[in-house]
C-alpha cells in the first residue's frame, strides 16, 4: 500500500519569475492590526478593531 502526502495550504511556497528576480505568488501576504480602545474611566479595555488585510 502507497502512502499519500497531502500538502495543506501553507506547506509550501509559490514564486514567478519576472525579470530578474523572484515574486511571492502563494500564500497571500497577510497582516494583521489591532487597535484597542480602553474606557476612559476604569482604564480596562472597552472594544477593539481587527482588520486582517
């Protein structure tokens, strides 16, 4: 019996040639941000933003 290998998607890296060098096709670039926002009175945190871009 033949064992699989089943790459998931971050088990590996896709580049293109363009030019002269090499662009980062796969994954997707990806950051993401937080910003918290505290309750003025207590100091504790009210509420915060995530943005994944």
């Amino acid at each position: 019996m033949r064992a699989a290998w089943i790459l998931g998607p971050q088990d590996y890296a896709l580049y293109r040639i363009l030019g002269e060098g090499e662009v980062l096709i796969w994954p997707p670039w990806r950051k993401e941000y937080v910003l918290e926002r505290k309750d003025p009175l207590s100091a504790h945190k009210a509420y915060e933003y995530r943005v994944i871009a």
